[in-house]
C-alpha cells in the first residue's frame, strides 16, 4: 500500500474506523508477508476468497470446508493450485460425526447463505429443517499431524471459532502459531457469550496481538 494511503487510512481508522476494519487491514498485511514453505489454514473457506488470496502468495493453504454446496463452488475455485490443500469436513475440537445447520434463507441465495451454516442449531438465523451430517475433525490432531509452524490461521466456523480455540489456548499449540484472526459470533448464539468472553480476555493476557477476534 502506498504511504499516503497507508497514513490516510490510520488517521481515518483512528477517529471512525471500527475494530472489523483494523482486522481486516492487519490480516491483509499479514497475508502480504506470506511466501512459498510458509504454512496456514482457513478454517470456514466457504466459496474460497481468502484461500484464494493466500495461495497466491504461494503459501501452502489447508483450507476447511463442510458445507456440500460451498465446499463444491471452492473445489472449483481453486482445486487446481498445487498449494491448495481442501477438506470438506468441518474443524472444531473433536474429530467425528456432527450436525450441520443451514440458514433459513439458504435456498433462496446460496451464495450468501451458505456463508451462515453452522453446527449450532440455536444460532438465531439457522433451521433444524434440512440438517445434513458431515465429518468434524479435532485442530489439534491437525496441526500435529502436518508438522509445520503455521504462519496464519483464520477462523470463521459461525460458533466453533470457541471450542476451537478453547482447545488451541489449553494445549499449549500456540506455541506453532503465529497469528489467529477469527470470527466471533455470539450475537447469534448467546450460550457461546460467557465462553467468548473468556477466550478474548484470555488472549490478550497472554498472547497480545498474535489473536485478533474482531476479524469479519
């Protein structure tokens, strides 16, 4: 970014700006560091914009998706990048077999609504009509199974960002992860509230910077 647009764009975010914004320009700044060896993951690809960003930087992306509709239009997308490792499963804190919620309006735009899918079925805007089951796999097993510090893993799994990094912070795994920029969503899920609350309080105690919740 040039530097009068880079200053433009911190004054203009110090006075109006809104912590999504300042998320979303850090994590593309982080991205811009990204090089070929380097590792991260993408945990709710959906139709695959920002695994696509990431894999042009020549990165190694292992990119999670369970919803059948977005996994397919991401396999599309970009299957074809040697650096793209896809996975229609769903990532949380447990490896097996769960339920998976789609928005009510999901027939009507499921390009956009499939963005919302999610394995809580009290989030406020999905339906227990039409659940469909689909593969969860744990983080942790993950992340020790591929061996690789990871450079940037971004989170936005609509209420499983929570049991996944309640997992992460416990077991001592961020000690191989740089940065975390995550979703939260427990505006739509109030149980996940209290939970969320403690994971941010957490965070910053203990890992300042490396874990941005305000991500969108």
């Amino acid at each position: 970014m040039p530097l009068k647009h880079d200053l433009k764009y911190h004054l203009y975010s110090r006075w109006f700006g809104k912590p999504t914004w300042n998320a979303a320009y850090i994590f593309e700044r982080c991205v811009k560091t990204l090089k070929p060896g380097d590792t991260v993951i993408d945990a709710g690809a959906n139709l695959g914009e920002v695994t696509e960003a990431m894999a042009a930087t020549g990165a190694t992306v292992h990119a999670f998706e369970p919803d059948p509709y977005a996994f397919d239009h991401l396999q599309k997308r970009v299957g074809h990048l040697r650096n793209v490792h896809l996975y229609q499963k769903a990532l949380s804190d447990k490896t097996g077999l769960v339920r998976l919620y789609r928005a009510k309006s999901f027939s009507e735009d499921p390009d956009l609504w499939s963005q919302s899918s999610s394995l809580f079925a009290d989030k406020s805007n999905v339906t227990t009509d039409g659940a469909i089951d689909v593969e969860q796999i744990s983080i942790l097993e993950f992340v020790r199974s591929i061996d690789q510090p990871i450079r940037i893993m971004k989170i936005d799994v609509e209420g499983a960002e929570v049991p996944i990094l309640e997992a992460i912070m416990s077991s001592g795994l961020m000690d191989r992860i740089d940065r975390i920029f995550a979703e939260t969503h427990e505006k739509k899920i109030p149980q996940l509230a209290e939970r969320t609350r403690q994971i941010r309080n957490a965070s910053k105690a203990r890992w300042p910077g490396r874990i941005n919740l305000d991500w969108h």
